[in-house]
C-alpha cells in the first residue's frame, strides 16, 4: 500500500467507525497511529524544479494533492479534519475556520456581492444574526428576518437578489427545528442557496445535504469537539463551492491552528459515543421535568 493511500470509504460503515476511520490516510508521517501535529508557517521544496513543478500545476490558494506551500493555504493536519468531518456530513468536501463565526461569516462574505439580498430566520444564532443585519448592511446587502417555521414567510421575502436562505436547526437555545426537505425545496425552486448551521445536530443526528441542503455549518467548539478546549468552525458542501471557498480562506485568514485541528480531530473520534449518551441523557432529563408539577412545558425535540 503506497503512502498516502486513503482507507475506502463503505456504505456499511457505522458513523462511529467513521468518526474514528473516515477520511483517513492508511499510512501516515513517521507510522503515526493518530494524525501528527504539522507545526510549521512553510514548507520546503526539494529544488527549483520541484517549485516549478508545483506553482505549474496548483490553483490559487490551494495545493497540489499530497503537499502544501504555506500555512495560511494548507496544512496536513487540518486537511485530514476536514476529510473526516466531510465523510461523516456525507459531503464531497469540508473546510475549517478558527471559529464557528468565522467559518459562517467568510461564507457570506465570499459569496455575496454588493446589492444581493439573504433571508433569514429569527432563531438563528444572534452573532449570525448581527453580522447579516449590521455588516453585511454596510456592504450594501440586506438581510430579511422572518419568523422560524413560517415557510410561507421564508419563501414571501425571497426577491430576485436574493442569494440565501439561512436557518439553524435545532436552533440555540430553544432547540427549535427546521422542516429540511421544505427549506431545500424552496431554495432549489427559487434557485437561492440554503445554508443550515447545524451545530447542535451533529453528523449524528441528523445530514441535512441529505434532504438537498446546499451548505451546512457547524460550530466546531461544541459537540464536535467536545471537551471545552479548543474553538473551530467548519463549512462542509460540494467539491466545487468548497474548494473556492478555501481559496477564499487564504485571503480572509480565519485559519485554524494545527494543534487546535489536532485537538478537534480526537474529539471526532468519540463523536457517535458521546451523542448516544448525550441524547440518552437529554430525554431522561426532559422527561423528568415534564413530570415535575412546577413545570409548564419542556421543550425537547
């Protein structure tokens, strides 16, 4: 098996051995069992040939298969996240950001021109909220707010300039849910983009790409990474938007760090795990306090 040879991807495996396997490379640098932290700002060439070689053949802001040229482009120990994070979205491609704002704003900011309008609904998170409605506005790009769940209201406010459809589901903190299929059939109908920031879902729990999502986000601190000790975002999509949005990472810089990658990927690994449990313990939770006389309504979805 030469190195660098990636594990094949099956239908029949589970989502926790695709949190520890998926998107790996079956041999790695110096026999590392876990992905190595690739701690460097560059990277060496062999000779001129070899930089002729690769400047010939890369595209901007992106490297050649198998190698890097600089840190704000690329770097291996990120690369191997974002595969993983890509295989359990079942998306063709992911790319991580330094935060899970940063991974959302650099979305919107490369993909929308001035005069283009985005729809969005009120349960999204706030700083999303704030970014779309107070920066994007001094971009000349106007956000609509409507309410979550009213799909009449979503599709009502899409214009001709309308670029995108945004929602969180399950929203925080009211864990509020999104119909997928009818956010993905109006903006496939319409021909606007939608984006879901799935955070709280997990790839566990739910893929919204499957129900014909364009984009989803997470923020990476969270169940993603889940121990408290790193932040990171991630936008996960088609081969295509993905990769020009990496080339638009290596202008806006909202890189993440190696060891913070290093970190999130050994998260990944106990993703499946610690979802079960979550989950196992949230509707005992819920189910107590639905029980409790001094309680009105639980909201569990």
């Amino acid at each position: 098996m030469a190195a660098g040879k990636r594990l094949k991807e099956s239908g029949t495996r589970g989502k926790n051995t695709l949190s520890v396997h998926g998107g790996d490379e079956r041999e790695r640098a110096h026999q590392a069992i876990p992905m190595p932290i690739i701690q460097t700002a560059t990277y060496a060439f062999a000779d001129t040939e070899d930089l002729v070689q690769f400047m010939q053949h890369k595209t901007w802001g992106d490297g050649v298969e198998g190698r890097e040229e600089y840190g704000r482009y690329g770097n291996p120990t990120v690369r191997a996240v974002e595969r993983k994070v890509a295989v359990l979205e079942g998306a063709d491609d992911a790319v991580l950001f330094s935060s899970g704002m940063a991974a959302i704003t650099s979305l919107l900011l490369a993909s929308l021109p001035t005069g283009t309008h985005v729809v969005m609904t009120d349960d999204c998170y706030r700083r999303t909220r704030q970014f779309c409605l107070t920066f994007l506005s001094r971009l000349g790009i106007e956000t609509t707010v409507v309410a979550m769940g009213d799909y009449e209201a979503l599709e009502g406010a899409i214009r001709k300039e309308t670029r995108f459809l945004i929602s969180e589901s399950p929203t925080n903190p009211y864990l509020r849910c999104a119909d997928l299929e009818r956010v993905a059939e109006i903006g496939q109908r319409r021909k606007v983009r939608t984006l879901i920031d799935s955070t709280f879902g997990t790839p566990i729990n739910q893929r919204p790409l499957e129900y014909g999502i364009d984009y989803v986000t997470h923020s990476a601190t969270k169940y993603l990474g889940g121990h408290h000790d790193l932040l990171a975002g991630v936008v996960v999509g088609r081969k295509d938007r993905i990769a020009a949005l990496r080339d638009a990472r290596g202008v806006l810089g909202g890189i993440v760090d190696p060891q913070n990658a290093y970190l999130l990927e050994r998260g990944l690994k106990t993703l499946g795990l610690r979802v079960a449990q979550q989950n196992a313990s949230g509707i005992a939770i819920a189910q107590f306090l639905e029980g409790h006389p001094k309680i009105e309504r639980v909201w569990y979805p």
